[in-house]
C-alpha cells in the first residue's frame, strides 16, 4: 500500500504529490480497461465470423458445414475449449520470462481463441438476446468494478472464498455433463453470476493495490496486460451465466 506523507505519496523508490499520484493510478487502470474491452470486442468479432462460416442457410434450416462439423461436432471441440485455458496458463507461469510484446501477443490470442470457443452461442441463442445480456453484463459491470475501485472497505477477504467458489463451479459443469441436470445447470448459472460479480469488484481493488506497491515501467506494464486478463475473465464468464440464465434460444 502507499503510504502518505503530507501531501506526497511513496511510490516505489520514488515520490510524487497526490494530484501526480492520482493521475497516474487513473493512467494505469484505464489501460487495463482499454485493454480488456479491446479483448472482448475481439472475441465478439471473432465468434460473430467462426459462428457465421459454420452455418448454411437452407430451405431445410440451418445446416453445419465442414468447418461447422470440425469446431463443433468433432473431438475438436475439445481442443478449442481448452486451448484458452493453456494460453493462460502460459501468461501466468511466464510473466516474468516473456517479454511485454510477447506477453501482449498471447493476450489478444487468448481473446482470439475465446472467440472461437464460444461462438456456438450464435447457433444456441437469439441475436437480439445475446446484445441485451451483453449489455446487461457490460452495465452491471461497470458498477462492480466502480465499487472495488472506490470503495474503502478491504475486500482482500473476499480472495480465498470466491477462488473456492470458482473451483466449486467447475467441478460442478464437470460432473453436471454427465449428469445432464437442469436444475444443477440453473444452480451452477445462478452461483456463477455471484462469483463473478464479486470477483470483479475484488480484483479491481487487487489490481489498485498493486500499483500502490509501485514497480518499474515494464512490470507495470505487464500487470497492466494481466489486470485486463483478471476483469475480462470476470465479464465473459459473468455474461455467459446470465445468457444461459435469461437468454432467448433459438
């Protein structure tokens, strides 16, 4: 945390007044925003286009083509779902060994491959439902991450308990794929929606946090790329709950 003398803030190994010190946190959090809606409109584009070449339209309905057959029929599929969790798993472990440039291409790869994995909601869902809970998502969002950067309550708590919650859900979609439980589904959906939502606010604070334990320009712009990643997680998975929660099927 940093710490206060007077009017000026200790920031690492250097100072600065608080109006320099403000400025520079707003500096750093807009980054990580700019780089997480960026991240998320790539992954829009991306399974808007996948979902758009998977499918004909014929005088019978919609009808899979080949690419539709490969990414969502095939054992395929399995490799596109999990592809995402590899690259963050490479982001996390090689923070410190890939280079910033590095570290930001396997971002956007990242959100590239999200795109891939979830566009079959195009196919599952109405268009007109899947932009009005986009919208809902981005709106209640926008609230969550506000009160975790302004509010003065210590959310660090929170940490333990919504990173169990978190493996509490994936087992529970593990298991629910054989079990194929409707209720469960709206369990797992309704819980998910309230991880995620706290998980936002905790982790706008924890990225706040670490700019007040100050870091040279390459760290910070790393961490910068990983707070996007953290905020982005926390919004696509919020969005896709309230999609199977609310949205209109096809």
């Amino acid at each position: 945390m940093a710490e206060q003398y007077g009017r000026r803030y200790s920031v690492g190994t250097g100072t600065a007044t608080s109006a320099e010190f403000d400025e520079g946190l707003r500096s750093h959090m807009l980054k990580i925003y700019n780089y997480m809606a960026s991240g998320v409109l790539l992954t829009g584009i991306v399974a808007m286009v996948f979902s758009g070449m998977a499918v004909n339209e014929t005088a019978a309905g919609r009808e899979l083509t080949g690419l539709g057959q490969a990414i969502y029929a095939s054992p395929l599929r399995w490799v596109i779902a999990l592809s995402p969790l590899a690259m963050i798993m490479v982001m996390s472990f090689g923070i410190n060994k890939l280079s910033t440039f590095a570290l930001q291409a396997c971002f956007w790869v990242f959100a590239a491959l999200m795109g891939v994995s979830i566009s079959s909601i195009f196919l599952v869902y109405t268009d007109a439902s899947i932009a009005q809970i986009f919208f809902v998502t981005a709106g209640a969002f926008a609230g969550l991450s506000l009160f975790g950067y302004t509010t003065k309550k210590d959310l660090s708590g929170w940490g333990s308990f919504l990173i169990m919650g978190v493996i509490g859900i994936v087992i529970a979609m593990i298991v629910n794929i054989f079990v194929q439980s409707s209720m469960m589904g709206f369990i797992i959906s309704v819980l998910g929606v309230l991880i995620f939502a706290g998980l936002t606010a905790y982790d706008t604070q924890r990225i706040k946090e670490m700019y007040f334990q100050g870091h040279g320009h390459e760290t910070m712009a790393k961490l910068s790329i990983m707070g996007a990643l953290s905020l982005y997680l926390n919004f696509i998975n919020m969005f896709l709950f309230l999609l199977q929660l609310f949205g209109n099927r096809e």
